[in-house]
C-alpha cells in the first residue's frame, strides 16, 4: 500500500484555504466604498485659512440650513483636474459647494482657480494637510455631503467623474437634499 506524503497534500489544502478566503472577500460589501468614522457624526472642523481674495470657508458655513458640498482637492493632483467641469457644474445649479485645498502651495491653487473656474463659494488652505487628516482624507480628491446641521452624511473617495459619480455620489446627494 502506497503512503501519501504530507507534502503531497499541501499544495491542494493551500489552494482550497486560498480560495476560501477570496470567495468570502468577494461577499463583503461595496468593494469601493471605504467607510468613514465621520458618517452621521459632527463634520470635523475646517481649516482657518484661506486663499487671499477669496471667501474663506468656516465651521458655520458647514452648519447653515444647507445641504454643503465639502471637496479636498490639490491644483497638482490629476484627479482634481478630471472631477473639476462637475464640481462647476454643481455650483452652476445652484448647489453648495465648498472646497478645502491641501498639501498645495497657495500660488498654484490661486492661479488654478483663476484658469479654470472657481467653483467654490467658500475655500480653506491647508498647506500641510492636518485638516484633511481629521476629516480622514486618504489621497485627494475626496468629496463630502454634509447635512445643514453640519452632519457628515456622505463619503465619495476618488474623482467625481463617470458611473460611478452617477451610480453613488448622485443618489446620495439627491437622498441629502430631499430631505
């Protein structure tokens, strides 16, 4: 009678663990979505600063009455670029849409806005990136739906461009302002 070799056996158990465990990633929930602390808690507090010669965003702007677009994006970062004739676009129909700009140099953020359309109503400066840090941006851009009593309500992790700006930013900024 022939012995099977435990080393035998391991290649298949391995594989079988293996495919386990991808099947059970794959079941999770949305594979994009990255959950935020903040969802249905106070929005964290926005920078101080601003840009010169331009409305600087507040805590009480975040806490008006009003639905607030709050976006974190960088006149360096390609995405931005991408998401920004939307951001336009939503101010033009009359949202509001404030804007954060982090880890960029003021001159270059100025001269974006200048070039491109401003879409903001209210802007913060932040150099060094600490508010983006309490309001748990990981990489700009990263877009917000904050309630008028400043609840967090909505986090949209990449550029808002495409199905899925259509397919989950959309619906959730729809659902915000019906109430």
């Amino acid at each position: 009678m022939a012995r099977i070799s435990p080393f035998m056996l391991a290649p298949p158990v391995l594989f079988a663990c293996l495919a386990g465990l991808f099947y059970v990633g794959m079941q999770r929930g949305d594979p994009n979505a990255l959950p935020s602390v903040f969802i249905g808690q106070p929005a964290p507090a926005v920078p101080e600063r601003g840009l010169e010669g331009r409305t600087i965003l507040a805590d009480a702007d975040l806490r008006s009455g009003d639905v607030t677009v709050v976006n974190f994006w960088a006149s360096w970062c390609p995405p931005c670029r991408a998401e920004h004739p939307q951001l336009q676009a939503m101010s033009d129909a009359g949202l509001r849409v404030a804007g954060v700009n982090f880890k960029d140099e003021a001159g270059q953020a100025d001269k974006y806005l200048k070039d491109e359309g401003d879409p903001f109503f209210a802007l913060g400066f932040d150099p060094k990136g600490s508010t983006a840090i309490d309001w748990g941006v990981t990489a700009p851009p990263e877009t917000f739906i904050v309630d008028g009593d400043g609840t967090v309500l909505f986090r949209f992790a990449g550029p808002l461009v495409g199905s899925d700006y259509e397919q989950r930013f959309r619906p959730a900024l729809e659902e915000a302002l019906a109430k």
